[in-house]
C-alpha cells in the first residue's frame, strides 16, 4: 500500500487512466515469493495479464455504522483486451492501493466494467453510528 486508502482518495481520482501491470501474488513473512504456478497441459508458462488501460469511472460510498468505511468502485478498459477477476497491480496506484480485486462485471458496447469493493479502517472520530 502506497498511502492512507479512502473513499476521498478514490474519488479525487475519478477519470484517471490505470495501466494494469501484473497479477498480484503475495509474499511471504521472510520476503520471499509465492511458489511459482502451476504451468499450463503443454508445459508453457501460463500467459499473465494482457497489457491494459482502465479508467476509473465511478466511486460509490456504502453507508454503514461501524469503524470500517465501504465504497465500490468501477474501472472501464477495452473489451479487446478482457481481464479475468483477479488482483491486479496498477500503475499508477488507485487511492493508495498498489492492487485491487478486480471482478468483471458487464460489458456496453465497445467497453468492459468492473468493480471493486473496498472496505477499509475509519479512524475513530470518523465511526458512524457506533
């Protein structure tokens, strides 16, 4: 994470242009890579994420009491180039986040959606309904 994540953060980003650079895979405690994935029936290497622009086109606040803070947020990017659901690293980070959970979620026209939900700590003087 490259910053405090919020709903302000996300939104001040609206209209933003998010090129997809990889997968995410987690590191372990001691910094070493996840195994490696499995490889593909044929023995090649299976292909990582196509090169894609996303842009960021919606933020939608979840209003719920409680310390966490809820919003979905929608990217558009090029139906030529799908992505699967996944967690995907982008460039530049959205709202403070160097990857999100991406799930495709419709397709209009010449474009793909999808969104993501985020749900993230408030501090304690910004708790609803607590």
């Amino acid at each position: 994470m490259t910053g405090t994540v919020t709903v302000d953060a996300f939104e001040a980003l609206v209209g933003s242009t998010f090129r997809v650079t990889g997968s995410w895979a987690p590191v372990a405690a001691d910094g070493t890579p996840p195994d490696p994935e499995p490889q593909g029936s044929a023995g090649e290497d299976e292909p990582g994420p196509p090169d894609v622009e996303l842009t960021l086109t919606e933020v939608v606040r979840i209003d719920r009491a409680g310390p966490f803070e809820q919003f979905r947020v929608t990217f558009v990017g090029p139906v030529a180039t799908p992505l699967d659901q996944g967690t995907f690293v982008l460039d530049p980070p959205a709202g403070g986040l160097d990857a999100v959970l991406l799930v495709p979620t419709a397709e209009k026209g010449d474009v793909r959606v999808y969104t993501a939900s985020l749900s993230v700590h408030r501090s304690p003087t910004e708790s609803i309904g607590s």
